[in-house]
C-alpha cells in the first residue's frame, strides 16, 4: 500500500546562520569571564597600563636578565583558546570530546603563533566529533576490565594526530584567514569605511544573526588586534547600547499605548543590563526604525574611529558598566563619546520617524514581541518586561497557551494530580492539543507557556520560567484558578479556534470516549505515561479505617503500608515528613497525598500507591482529610492510578461513595480498575 509522504518543510537560510551563530556563542559566552580577566590584567598591568607591573605585564626583564612572560601573553595565548576549544569539544561530546578537542587545538596554537580563537572553534568541536565517531566504531566490542584502558589510549593516540593536523594543516589554513580578514578591517578603517558596516550589523541583530558576526568574526579579530595595539575598536562594532537606547527614548517622548509604557523599563534593561533584544520588538513594530539603529551604529563606530578609541576586551553584555570596565586607558572620553552621539542620532532619526507615520502602538507589542521569540527560535526572558504583568508581577502571553506544567518539589504527586485535573478541564474546553504536564521545580526550564505551583513554591519555580505566566493554588483538585486557566487557553487560542466551527466538539468527544473505555489509560493521565504495572495499588493497600489520630501519624500510616510492600524504605518516611513540612500536600476534597522530596527518588525500590481512609477526618493544617494517599514512584508508573484518584475526587458524588464504601474492592472500583 502506498504511504504518502509529507515534505518536510525547508529550514531557511537565516535559520542555519542563527543556528551556527548560537553554536559559536555557546563556545564564546561561557568563558566571557576568562577574558574579562584578561581584559583586566592588560589595562591594569602591562607597560602602558594603570598599574604598571613588569612581572605581571610582560615587560621588561628579571633579576636574571630575561624578558618577563607575565600573564597576558600566555593567558591569551593558551588559556583563552583552550578553553574555547574545550568547551566546544564538550558541547559536541561532553568532557571526552572537550579534551580531545584541547589536545587538538594546541597543535594549531603552536603552529601559528599567534592567538588562535578561529582555530579553536574549529578544533574543538572537529576533535569532539570525530572522537565521538571513532568511540561508535568499537562500543560494546570492548573485553571487560579494558574499557579504561582502551578509552584512554583511544583519546591519546587520536589527540596526538589531531594535534598533529592541526599543527601542519589547520594552522596555516586559519592564519592565513586571520591575516585577509584583517586587512580587510584594517582596509575599512583606512578608508574610514568602518562605520558602513552598520548597515549589516544592526539589521542582523534585530534578526538574531548577530552571534554569527560578533562570535564568528569581530572577538577573534579584536583580541588579536588588542595584543597588538592595547585596544580594538571591533569589540564596539556591535555591543555598543547607544542604538538602542535612542530607539527606546524616542518610545518615551513619541510612542504611543503599551510601547510607550513600557519603554522606560527597557531602555533600564538594554543600557544597565546589557540585555540588546529588549529593543527588538520595538524596531520589528516600526521596520523603518532600522534606519535609526543603522544611523546610530554608523555614528558611534566613526566616533571612535576619529578619536582612535577601543576596548581592551569583550564587553559582555553590551551594558555601559561592562563597556566602560572594559575600555582601554586612553579612550574614556571617545567611547563615552560613542555610546553618547550613538544614543543622540539614533534618537533623533526614530522620533522623526515616530512623529511623521501613524500607527498604533498599543495592540501592536505583543505581537512584535511573539515575532521576535520565533526568529529566535525560543521565548525571550526579558518579554514580560515588554508587555506588562499579570497577577503577582508574572509574564503576560503573546501566544497561544499550547504548554503548560505543573510544578512541585518532587514532581511525583501534587502536581500529577493537579496536572489531571486540569488536563480534563481543558479538553472539555475543546482544547486537547494543549499540553498539561507535571515536573520537579529543580528541573523546570523556560520552555512552558503556564507555569501552576503551590503557593509556598511559586517563587522557588519564578527564577527558571521567568517568561511564562504563573499561578499559585493552594487546593489543586478544585482550585478556582483553573477556570482562569482554562479562560487564558480559550482567548489565547481564540485566533485559531474561531472558524474551527464544530470542529472542537468531535474532538472532546473523542478526549471523552478514550476515558469511557474501562481499564484504559484514565482520564488525564499523560501520555507518555503508558500502562502502569499491575500492582501499583492492591487491595493490602487500601484501609476503610485509619488508626491515626493527627496528620503525622497518618503520614506514618500511609509510609508504613509503602513500606510493608518492599517499594520504599525508612529514610522515604522521613522524607514524607520533610516535605509535609516545606509544603502541604493537602489537595482539596479531604484528600492528601503525602509523598517524599525530590532527593528521596533513591530511596523508592517500586512504584507503589496507599490509600487510607479516616471516616471522622483529621485535621491536616487547618484543613479536614478524610482520605491520605501515600505516594512513591519511578518515572511515570504512577501517574495512572493517580490520574484515577484525581477524576475521581473533583466528582463529589464519587466522593460520597468513597465515604460510604464498605469493602476494599469498592475503593479499587471507583478508581477505574486501574490495575487491570
């Protein structure tokens, strides 16, 4: 039978540019701090430095009569290089292919004596690569009790070849690049050219190519040519905040609605904080404000090109404090001048543009904001700042809610429940494509749309999601918060769903119908989740009649009932104490689901779930439970009875039953026959 088969789409140029520039930055930006430090030790201590320091310097010579090494010819020589080159041997393959990539990198370095950034970030990740290739050739064909030596005598020998390659055959290759591309700069400035190159620069910014150039090019280029002059007016090509700090001024005094409302807190961000993509979104409004970024970009490079002014180092941010740390001794005064005049000229272009064209601002950032997250390929940390706050200071959305995750210590019981809970609710909307997932806090990343904790855990979970809206319960089975919720899906989906016609409906029937079926995946229940073994709850599990009296006695109970059935031990007891005493695992409905912290994980042997019952209720932090469900589990082999819990307490009539149950086997009914 035919199997038609959909293109794929093709992934555009700008794309693969921004995905290489983000590749080379990820080998630059972790060792931003190395060359601060250089940066520092050249202005302070070399010959012509702040504080001179022969020994420290490089200048001069000993007691002994040698010329003194210091530390800034060998920092930039082979500390610099090597740590590119190690960190993107690791990025390809992990520290095994950042060594190989060093060994490799020192071949180039030696060959061509000068500092070598270009051909580390060749060498490194090539030497991570092939060493990740060699490695497949005999993995698994390895005697046991040779894996170490094979591994290190593998390493070793490729190493010394590559460092070898790189000596004879890269080095030559990257020298004689550095040597065109700098007469090329060189060219441009005795030409007083420079200053054109804006008009390639601050449009690759806007579009996220900037890591491409700055990385790629400008940085190699700027620390050779600050080993050779003291300074380099490439570091400024493209970090320089004037630009965009006149664009956001322009917003202050001309724009109009949200725009204008929000950029006083930008300009702060862009010009304190270094952070350049807070004013992307407010060029992609006005794309004739380019001219003004182009004007002042072009403005501040011949600034320091008429006053010969530089930096030292890369100013990483490009915020004002890193510049000025950064600039050299004799050149205050021109790169103040710089960033100034920058500022000015692009402010001056921006409110004439402002001024002159009719537009409405106010409905118009969000949407800048959501374009500039696509084209740089994952959300912005900076766009609450953009477009407001929504309750407790959180991000407001500029797309469609298609992700959202629950969030508690653990990530194994509150919030799986909480997580099924509103997975129903959301597919009775007409919505079940939206994803409602749960995780620990420690291992949250700012890739979620919603972020939903307890409201003890809410500023714990704020930090890594910064970009997404957040919501705090402290009842996850029937928190009203969930019709807010579910109100955000509906109008932040709205665009997509508003011709869909009946179209939502087959789909919740069919969300519906896959929940009828008995001993299927329960309602709510994720996915990737699957089936869950057929003893997670048994019926030796299950007590109609608890013996505590207080919650952490009932706590004990529910433990012990894990631990009589092998899943646990004793020190996951002690947990489940613990984390009852950071956060409440009170759910709402009289139930609560004490389980361990996230650090207990080892101590669970099996995925196993308790239920007791306390028919006159006790009293659990002010609140009354009647039903404690004890709760361990390995990856996801418990969300399913939990999904079952959960459907089942947000339906008071179930819960009704549950209080009136006489026989175990009733429990294990009204949780779906979860185990068959």
């Amino acid at each position: 039978m035919a199997t038609e088969t959909v293109a794929k789409p093709r992934t555009s140029v700008r794309v693969h540019v921004q995905k290489f520039g983000t590749f080379l930055s990820g080998m630059i930006m972790p060792n931003i701090g190395a060359f601060i430090a250089w940066g520092l030790i050249t202005a302070l201590f070399i010959e012509k430095g702040w504080l001179p320091v022969p020994a420290l310097g490089g200048f001069g010579t000993n007691s002994a009569g040698e010329p003194n090494v210091g530390l800034v010819g060998p920092m930039i020589t082979y500390l610099l290089p090597l740590l590119i080159a190690y960190t993107g041997g690791k990025m390809v393959y992990d520290v095994r292919g950042g060594v190989v990539g060093a060994i490799g990198t020192m071949g180039v370095i030696v060959g061509a004596g000068i500092p070598m950034f270009i051909g580390a970030m060749i060498m490194g990740p090539l030497g991570g690569w092939t060493m990740k290739k060699l490695d497949a050739i005999w993995h698994g064909k390895i005697r046991p009790g040779f894996e170490m030596l094979v591994n290190n005598f593998s390493a070793g020998i490729w190493g010394a070849l590559l460092a070898m390659l790189g000596f004879y055959g890269i080095s030559p290759l990257v020298t004689a690049f550095s040597t065109g591309a700098g007469n090329v700069v060189q060219f441009l400035v005795n030409n007083g050219l420079l200053p054109l190159t804006s008009i390639f620069i601050e449009p690759a910014k806007v579009l996220f190519l900037n890591n491409a150039i700055n990385h790629g090019v400008l940085t190699p280029l700027g620390v050779q040519q600050s080993l050779e002059q003291g300074k380099s007016i490439l570091f400024l090509l493209e970090a320089n905040p004037g630009p965009g700090l006149g664009i956001l001024l322009a917003y202050m005094f001309f724009g109009r609605g949200v725009a204008k409302a929000s950029a006083p807190g930008a300009a702060i961000i862009h010009f304190f904080g270094g952070i350049h993509e807070i004013y992307f979104p407010y060029v992609l409004m006005r794309p004739l404000l380019i001219l003004a970024a182009i004007a002042g970009g072009m403005t501040g490079i011949a600034t320091l090109a008429v006053t010969n002014s530089g930096l030292v180092a890369p100013a990483a941010p490009g915020s004002i404090i890193a510049v000025i740390a950064q600039t050299s001794r004799d050149s205050y005064l021109g790169v103040i001048l710089s960033v100034v005049l920058a500022a000015t000229v692009s402010f001056l272009v921006a409110s004439v543009i402002l001024r002159t064209t009719r537009h409405s601002d106010e409905g118009d950032l969000s949407a800048a904001t959501s374009r500039m997250e696509d084209m740089k390929g994952k959300k912005s940390s900076v766009a609450s700042s953009l477009t407001g706050a929504g309750a407790g200071g959180t991000a407001v959305l500029t797309r469609p809610v298609e992700n959202i995750v629950f969030a508690c210590d653990a990530g194994m019981g509150s919030s799986a429940m909480g997580a099924s809970v509103l997975r129903n609710k959301i597919k009775a909307a007409g919505f079940p494509d939206v994803k409602v997932t749960n995780a620990s806090i420690a291992n949250l990343t700012d890739t979620y749309d919603v972020v939903i904790t307890h409201q003890d855990l809410t500023e714990r979970a704020k930090p890594a999601t910064a970009s997404a809206v957040h919501y705090s319960v402290d009842n996850f089975m029937n928190s009203p918060r969930y019709d807010e919720i579910v109100e955000l899906v509906k109008s932040s989906n709205a665009e997509g769903t508003a011709d869909a016609g009946g179209a939502a409906a087959p789909a919740t029937a069919a969300a519906a119908g896959a929940t009828a079926v008995p001993g299927a995946q329960a309602a709510g229940a994720p996915a990737e989740a699957g089936a869950p073994p057929s003893d997670i709850l048994v019926a030796d599990s299950v007590v109609l009649t608890g013996s505590a009296t207080t919650r952490d006695a009932a706590i004990d109970e529910a433990g012990q009932l894990l631990l009589a059935r092998g899943a646990v031990d004793n020190d996951y007891i002690l947990a489940m104490h613990e984390r009852e005493e950071s956060v409440s695992t009170y759910m709402g409905s009289f139930l609560a689901i004490p389980h361990g912290t996230n650090a207990a994980k080892d101590h669970i042997k099996r995925s196993a779930v308790s239920v007791v019952r306390y028919p006159d209720g006790i009293d659990w932090n002010g609140k009354e439970v009647k039903f404690v469900v004890g709760v361990a589990g390995i990856n996801n082999e418990h969300l399913h009875i939990l999904s079952s819990i959960a459907k089942v307490f947000t339906n008071k009539a179930q819960v009704a039953q549950l209080e009136a149950a006489t026989s175990v086997e009733e429990v294990l009914e009204l949780f779906g026959k979860v185990n068959a």
